[in-house]
C-alpha cells in the first residue's frame, strides 16, 4: 500500500493544483487502476455490514408485552470466508499499471493477509512537463482476520397492538486495529393475533423493519506524504435497511424460530488521516460509494428462566454471523 497510495495521493493533489490544462490521460488511468484495488480490497467489508448491522434485532415473533422492557447485552461474530480474503488480478484488468513480473495475481482484502505482490506502470507518468518512474507499488495489506468479534447493548419495548420497537447502540469501540460502532432502530408487529386460533404456545408470525447505521474502521501502518498528507485507516460506513418474516414457536421454556427478509445497503468509504490533501482523496473515493441489497436468513433459539432469557441466532448468506444475548424484561 505504501509507495502506490503515496504516488496516487500526491497525483491527485497535484491534478487539483494544476493549471496548465495538460491532457491528463495518464494520470487520470493511473487513478482508476489504484481506484479499482481500493475497491476490491474494501468491497467483503462493506458486504459484511448488511450481516453484522442487522443481527440480533428480535428473537421472537411474539412481541413483549404492552410497555415492557426488554434490556439485552450482544456478543455478535462475523467469520469470513476464504472467498472473501482475496481477490484475482490480473493485466487486462488496468489501463496505466501492470503487476511485476507476472500477468496474474492474488491480492488480499481488508479482511486477508499480507502480500509481497507489487506493481509498476506500464509507461513513465507524465505530469507539469515531468516525467515520473512509477514502479515498486506495494499491494494493500488485509488486517488477517478471519472473525471480527464485537458487543452492543439494545433495549426493546413493547407497544400496544402486538407492537414492539427497538433502539441499539455501540458508541465506538477498539478491538484488533479495528473500531466499530453503530446504531439503530427497530419495529416488529405480530400477524398471529389476527388469526382465529392463537393460544401462547402456537406458530407465531410477524413482520420486521429496521434501519441501522454501522461503521467500522480497519487501521493500517501510517502513509506519510511529507507536507501533503497522512493517512491511517480506511472508514468503511453503512446505511443499512432490513425487512423480514419472522417466525417462532415456543415449547414450555424453550423457543426455536427462523426469519427470512432483504438488507437493502448503502454504504462510502473514506480514508482518515490529516494534510491539506485529504479531501480531495476523499472526493475521489465517492465514486466508489455503492448501494446493494443482499438476502439473508436467520435461524436461533431462546432459552427462557424465571428472571431472563438467553437467545442465540445464527445469520447466513455470503457471510455466517453469530449472535448471543442476554436479555432482561423490567
């Protein structure tokens, strides 16, 4: 990441400055190549947000009861898969740089390892009547992770007509160079009271909206482009909407259920750091920016004792997330 990220940096910095109105063929090339390994790089994380942002939210298609209060703790885990640590290169793949001494590669994700992988321009950069050599290019390191692992706290209430809202946050925290937070909010309403049959113990039905907002941050070795920039982490942040169905059935003090439903995210990378040029880098990153929407299934249980309850559940699809809480009813 280091020698390639310093030479597209100051290439964009210096494009800005610029006034002499000079074809910028090559510079602009040598943009979208190192635009398009920031994307693959950071794309699995801004996947795994849909996952990670909407797990956990209601365990049980029966609401709590009117104005109740359900105080839970998370421990929620996304694993990686092998899938998502690397990616494949190779030179038809950019304009203006071509991998050294191969035509093919494997680079990591932010979620991979190291790599010794480096690049190197297929002609010398022309700029402000210079010419720039631009070989040995680092690839981006991942941060070798293959589960990120993080708390939060949620509170639910209930609310009359088999209605139950929901609120959760994690202000920020630190954990292995990367810091999460987020927040969000929650609706479930129970279809089962509409049936005929509805004792306690029966199939159980509702629907389930959230809106969340997730952002993790993954921290790399200092970039320092002396007088112009230092950059230090990557910002990968989500908007993330969810609509499900959610069912349970409930067996004496022990509950299965299942959800099915559509992550709808929205999400932006940006680089923090400090130096006059950062915002412009972070200006070039929005074209990046993308929305997407992902199906996910859920699957867990509850256990109920006479003070609290235990509920795990299990979130699968290009990710597997893992979820466990302990909740209290006030």
């Amino acid at each position: 990441m280091k020698n390639s990220i310093k030479i597209l940096f100051l290439g964009i910095f210096l494009s800005a400055l610029s006034t002499y109105g000079q074809d910028q063929t090559d510079l602009d090339q040598f943009v979208n190549d190192m635009l398009f390994l920031a994307d693959g790089f950071a794309s699995p994380a801004s996947e795994s947000t849909a996952y990670q942002g909407t797990a956990g939210w209601f365990t049980s298609a029966r609401a709590v009861e009117t104005w109740k209060v359900d105080v839970s703790l998370h421990a929620n885990a996304i694993f990686v898969p092998s899938s998502k640590k690397e990616f494949t290169i190779n030179n038809n793949d950019f304009s203006f740089l071509e991998i050294t001494g191969d035509d093919r590669a494997v680079l990591p994700t932010a979620f991979g390892t190291q790599t010794d992988v480096t690049f190197e321009g297929k002609r010398e950069l022309e700029f402000g009547g210079q010419s720039y050599t631009v070989q040995g290019l680092d690839a981006i390191d991942g941060i070798d992770k293959g589960a990120l692992m993080y708390p939060f706290a949620q509170v639910s209430v209930g609310l009359p007509y088999g209605t139950e809202v929901g609120v959760r946050a994690l202000p920020s925290m630190e954990i292995d160079g990367s810091e999460f937070s987020t927040y969000g909010i929650g609706l479930k309403h129970n279809f089962s009271q509409y049936f005929r049959f509805n004792d306690e113990e029966d199939l159980q039905l509702a629907g389930v909206l959230s809106y969340n907002i997730f952002d993790v941050k993954y921290e790399f070795d200092p970039i320092d482009v002396p007088s112009v920039l230092q950059l230090n982490l990557i910002d990968v942040s989500a908007n993330v909407w969810m609509a499900e169905v959610l069912a349970s059935k409930k067996y004496e003090s022990f509950e299965i259920f299942g959800a099915l439903g559509v992550a709808q995210s929205d999400f932006e990378y940006e680089f923090g750091g400090s130096g006059a040029a950062l915002p412009l880098i972070n200006s070039e990153l929005t074209r990046l920016n993308d929305k997407e929407a992902q199906f996910k299934g859920d699957i867990g249980f509850n256990l109920y004792f006479e003070r609290f309850k235990i509920s795990t559940m299990a979130t699968a699809g290009k990710f597997v997330n893992l979820n466990l809480g302990l909740h209290f009813i006030l």
